[in-house]
C-alpha cells in the first residue's frame, strides 16, 4: 500500500510544498495562540473561566 502511494506522490509535480506549507501554517496557528495566552488579561481569563458555573447556577435558580 506504501509503494502505491509513495509512486503516485512522485509524479505529482512540486508535492514537497505542501508538507513545506502545512507546517508554515501548524507554526503561525501555535505562535498566534501562544501569544493570545500571556497577552490576555486577567480579568478576561477569571469571566471566561467562570462561565460554566454561572449557567450552572442560572438553571438552578429557574427551577
């Protein structure tokens, strides 16, 4: 099964930008993520991270 797919790969014109270009994106979507981290403020984080126990205590409330 290897050698079928490794023969097709190989008469595919220019198929070694593809990987080059997976990894391009795989690096820019981690860094952006990474940088997102420690530039988001602490009280975004606390409301963010408070959420679930907010619709928890909202349904309660209702019945």
């Amino acid at each position: 099964m290897f050698k079928f797919v490794k023969g097709y790969m190989e008469t595919i014109e220019g198929v070694a930008t593809y990987p080059m270009i997976s990894l391009l994106i795989f690096f820019v979507f981690f860094t952006l993520l990474f940088w997102w981290v420690f530039t988001a403020s602490k009280s975004y984080i606390k409301e963010v991270s408070e959420l679930p126990f907010e619709e928890d205590n909202q349904q309660n409330l209702e019945l």
